[in-house]
C-alpha cells in the first residue's frame, strides 16, 4: 500500500471502541458427504473508524467471514461479539434486528431494490427501525448521489450503485460495516473513487469496516490488509 | 405497503398482464353468475314465488322431475290437511304444453292448475284473477313477448282454447317456459287428454274431469318449514302415501333444474381453483425471479413478516382492483344482453363470486410468498450465491 495506515480514524479524539471482535472463529459446512472447514480458527478484532481489507483466492473463506461477522450464519466454534453483544446470545428474531441497527452490508454491485429511488432506498431502511420522518438528503449529498436522489438503479453507473449501497448501509448509524466485493463490475477508476468513499464514511461515522476484496490496486485506501487462505487469517505480506 | 406499492408502479406492464387475467376470469364469473341465476328464474321462478312450505309427491316417485311423473288425489290431500302444524293443503297441478296465439305465434306454458280460492293464487300485475273455467293468468314475461289480455291461446292437438285473463307481477316460469295459472278442475280437464276443441265450460269440465293432479301443496302456519312447525312428516308421508320435499328441495324436481345449477357450479368452482393456480403461479415466479433482492433485503435485516406481508398486500390490490374491473365489464355485457337470454344480475351472486375470487386468489398468493420464509439471506453475499 502506498499510504498505508495514512488515514487515522475520526475517532482518534474519542476512546477506540471495538466494532468487532471474533475469537478462534470455526465455520464448517457441509459439501456432499464430506465437511469443509470454510474458516478455521479465525480471530479478528477491528475498532471503529478502522477500514480492513481482506484478501484472498476464490474459495478461501472470505464470505463466509462476512456471514459470521455479520449474523448471517451461525459459526460452529468460537465467538463473535459486535458492539460488545455475542452474537451466539441472540435469538434469530433479535439477529434481524441486530443486523438492521448495528450492521450495515454493503453488496457487489449494490445490490439495489429495482423499483426503488435512490431516496426510496434509503426510506425503506430507515422505516423498518423507526416511523419518524427522515431526510436522506444529506446522507446522499454525504456519498455525493444527492443530485440522482430520484433515479432509479438501472439509471446508474455502477460506481454510483455502489455510492447508494454505501449509504443505505450507514443509514441507521451501524457498529460495523461489511462490504463485499465493492469493486468487482467497477473500472480502475471507480473502484478507487468508492473504496476512498468507504474509508471517507469509515473515519467519519467511526464505524468498524471489514472489506472482502480481490482488488488489490484499492489496499492502499485501507488501515490494514489481511490474507485469507484455506479458512485461516493472517497479516497481509503488503501491509 | 411501502415496497409493494413502488412494485406496482415499477413493474405496471407485468402487472398489468396478470390483472388483465384477473379481469377476465372476473368477467367469465360474473357472466356464469348471470347465467346461473338466469337459468334458476327461468327454471323454478314460478315455484319461488309460491308461498308453500313443501310438496308432497306420489310415495317413492323419484324425485327429479317429479312434477311431471307424480299422481296424488284429493284423498290424500285430505290427509295432509289434517296434520298437526299444516295450515293449509291444496292439489297443484303442473303440465307442460305447446299453444299457438291468435297471431300465430307459437307459445310454450306451464300450466299450473290452481284451486281459485287458495293460498296458490298467484300476484296479479294486470287483468283477472284466475277464476274463470276457461281464463289462464300468465307470466309477466308472457306480455313481453307480445301476448295481450283478451288473446286466445289454442293447445296443439286438442285445439282447447284459453282466454288471457291477466298477467302476474313478475317472472313466473317453470322449465324454461313461462307459466299459466288455470282454476284446478280446467287443470284437470286438460291433463286428463278427454279435452274437446273450443273453449272449456262448466259442463265440459265437469264432465270430463279428474280428480287428480301433479303434487299436494303444503303450508304452515308462517310460512316456515314443516319441521319448524311440528309436523311429524314422516308419520304424515306414511299416511298419505307420498313423498314430501320442501320447496329448495322441490326445485330439483322441475325438469333439467340439477343437471343444470350443477353444471354451472361445477364450471364456477373450476373458474376459482383456475384462478388460485393463476396467481399463486404469478407470485410464486413473482418471488423466485426476486429471489437475491430478497435475499439482500432480509440480510439488511428486513424482518419477513415486513417481506410477507408486502407480497401479501400486493396480491391483495392486485386481486381487488382487478376483479372489480371485471366485474363493471361483466355488469356492462349484462346490460347488453339479449331479453330472451337466461340470464340476470343479483347483487348477492355477483358480490360472493367476486369475492371468493379474491379469497381463493390471496390463498393462491399466500402459499407462493410463502417461499420467502425460507430464502437464506446469506446467500445474498456474493461467494455464497
């Protein structure tokens, strides 16, 4: 990385609080006959206002990380605490919950709603943990998409995709960020302009961001890189 | 309602695809609606707007058109008007037959041979009441067709005629032909095929009469069933050797009345299961072709009751809206439908088949965004897919 460890997190004033924290992390699954072991003694620990990246061959674990780290699968050792909330402690109707108020996921290609604006987006986050007004405006004009508030996604470029599923995840203020391959249906230049907007919204919401990428050209944006390979975690040779 | 609504809007042309299939199965119910209470007045009008409680029919007749096989008598009449609970028993006789006008015109009737003083007579809209040994009363319908009190209808064959004394207030027709009330011993006087050509008279009929006719008009005090007013029916059918149904069920006894309501039952309840499967099969495409959107939306932590619900609620203004146009487009045809078409609109048929379409409809929906309960919203995240 060019620069790396270069962007202090805006929190740097305020006590580091821990985002998350996952502790010799084990993920089996089932393939046919046999088990895979998809993460295999994983322990990671990432603060608010932190962006790490995580790199890796296809196949090495990587969204399966983000399917523990964010409450979408159960892991078959180990524990994962959020906001200093175990994970394993909540039932799967408090995990919806969970997700909707402390994680915010941001998906390859943005994953938008197709019938929805930019602005509608955003309200429909919104409506599920609160039916008082709300404004997305400034968190648009914040990700710098305030100007196709009304578009829907199949008016934007991917890049601009991408700005929207950032905003959508940082709607109800999360503890964690998890995004997935944001780079992937982007072009060089893109992919820089959205992972500077990551680390951007990452120091400025404090928010603990764990990125899953193959895209190396976009690591020098981040505070730290981790290799993952066959299920475990290491440091990254280049951070 | 919020992602539903924008869903709408979004995909109007996929929408509006399904609820032009909606529409029209709307329309082909209301237009069997139509159909089926056309086919019921034109059937057992005349005996609907009878104030009997029940028939008795010869014992053991069977019981689909028993009005033209059955045979009872005055004695057996007497012994129903003894019962505990009957108000009043009277001969009914019932005969189909063909007659030509005074113009020419050939006119089919149900004679109804009554006794003029009974319970029996019928409304009168215009004319005399039944009572003169050769005047006939007919169906209000009758009138339409062109028939004139004072007209001479003359019976095919025999060459009996009858005098048009009067009209009733209403639709009164008995298998599909418009029914003629005639005093019970004129009834008799024809039935029993002694009639001579001409008009009958006192002496005529009198002469050549029977004491006979089709079936035992029974009625209670209010009206109501002969159960609800005590009577010991089958004690009573014992003594007077006969079989007694009530009037619903006496409906069956008319010619071609089952074969025909369950003809059309049978092809309404095909026209609901059709479109159950219809919008079961749209939403369940519906929701597997949004299978990853759903998926990311339930990992962004949308409860799936929120997911049910909205697809719920779309089926449901999908379901609604449409049937109602097709039911406005049904009422429409209907205002254009021929006059001498079995056919006719009652707001409670009309209003039912409307909304069991949308009853079996939303089940239909139901059971295919069912499938959004069991999408894995991991599968959202990309390496997972």
């Amino acid at each position: 990385m060019s620069t790396p460890a270069t962007h202090s997190p805006a929190s740097a004033a305020s006590p580091r609080v821990t985002g998350i924290e996952m502790q010799s992390v084990v993920l089996e699954l089932g393939d046919g006959d046999r088990t895979v072991r998809a993460l295999d003694d994983v322990s990671l620990s990432v603060t608010g206002g932190e962006l790490v990246a995580v790199v890796g061959p296809s196949g090495a674990g990587k969204s399966s990380l983000l399917a523990v780290a964010g409450a979408l699968a159960h892991p078959t050792a180990g524990t994962v605490k959020i906001h200093g909330r175990e994970l394993a402690t909540l039932s799967r109707k408090e995990r919806t919950r969970f997700r909707l108020t402390e994680i915010g996921f941001v998906f390859q290609s943005g994953n938008l709603v197709p019938a929805l604006t930019v602005a509608d987006q955003l309200r429909l986050v919104r409506r599920l943990t609160t039916r008082e007004p709300f404004d997305p405006m400034p968190l648009l004009e914040s990700v710098g998409i305030a100007h196709k508030a009304d578009r829907r996604p199949h008016e934007l470029s991917g890049g601009e995709r991408q700005r929207v599923g950032i905003a959508r995840a940082l709607v109800n203020s999360p503890s964690v960020l998890l995004v997935d391959e944001p780079t992937s249906a982007l072009d060089r230049e893109r992919s820089q302009e959205v992972v500077a907007l990551l680390r951007e919204e990452t120091h400025a919401s404090a928010v603990a961001t764990i990125m899953v990428t193959h895209d190396h050209d976009v690591l020098h944006h981040c505070d730290r890189v981790l290799l993952m390979q066959d299920g475990g975690l290491q440091p990254h040779s280049a951070s | 309602m919020f992602l539903a609504v924008r869903s709408l809007s979004f995909q109007r042309g996929r929408f509006a695809l399904v609820g032009l299939v909606i529409s029209l199965l709307a329309l082909l119910t209301v237009m069997l609606s139509g159909l089926a209470t056309g086919l019921v007045n034109d059937g057992v009008s005349g005996l609907k707007g009878l104030p009997v409680s029940a028939f008795a029919f010869e014992s053991g007749i069977q019981t689909d058109n028993a009005f033209s096989r059955s045979v009872v008598d005055k004695g057996q009449r007497d012994t129903w008007a003894g019962q505990t609970g009957i108000d009043q028993a009277e001969l009914f006789g019932v005969s189909i037959v063909n007659t030509t006008s005074d113009t020419g015109e050939d006119i089919d009737l149900t004679l109804f041979g009554v006794e003029p003083d009974s319970f029996l007579l019928p409304k009168l809209g215009d004319g005399e009441q039944v009572g003169s040994v050769d005047g006939v009363v007919l169906s209000r319908t009758a009138a339409d067709d062109g028939v004139k009190v004072g007209d001479t209808l003359t019976l095919d064959r025999v060459g009996t005629t009858l005098r048009v004394v009067g009209f009733t207030d209403k639709q009164d027709t008995f298998g599909h032909v418009d029914v003629g009330y005639l005093p019970l011993a004129t009834w008799q006087y024809i039935a029993s095929g002694m009639s001579a050509a001409g008009a009958p008279t006192d002496a005529s009929v009198a002469a050549g009469a029977i004491d006979t006719a089709s079936a035992i008009a029974l009625r209670t005090a209010d009206g109501g069933s002969l159960e609800s007013a005590g009577v010991d029916v089958t004690a009573a059918d014992e003594a007077a050797h006969t079989t007694t149904l009530s009037l619903t069920k006496a409906f069956g006894a008319s010619p071609g009345y089952t074969a025909e309501t369950a003809t059309i039952s049978l092809i309404q309840v095909f026209l609901y299961v059709i479109t159950a499967l219809v919008i079961g099969a749209f939403f369940t495409v519906w929701t597997v072709q949004r299978q990853h959107e759903l998926a990311v939306l339930r990992a962004v932590g949308t409860p799936t009751g929120f997911l049910l619900r909205d697809g719920i609620a779309q089926a449901g203004f999908l379901l609604t809206a449409f049937t109602a146009v097709g039911v406005v487009v049904g009422l429409g045809f209907a205002a254009i439908m021929p006059a001498e078409a079995p056919f006719a609109i009652e707001a409670v048929p009309v209003v039912s088949a409307g909304l069991a379409m949308i009853i079996l409809g939303l089940i239909g929906a139901s059971l295919a965004v069912l499938r959004i309960a069991r999408i894995e919203p991991a599968t959202a995240l990309g390496g997972q897919r």
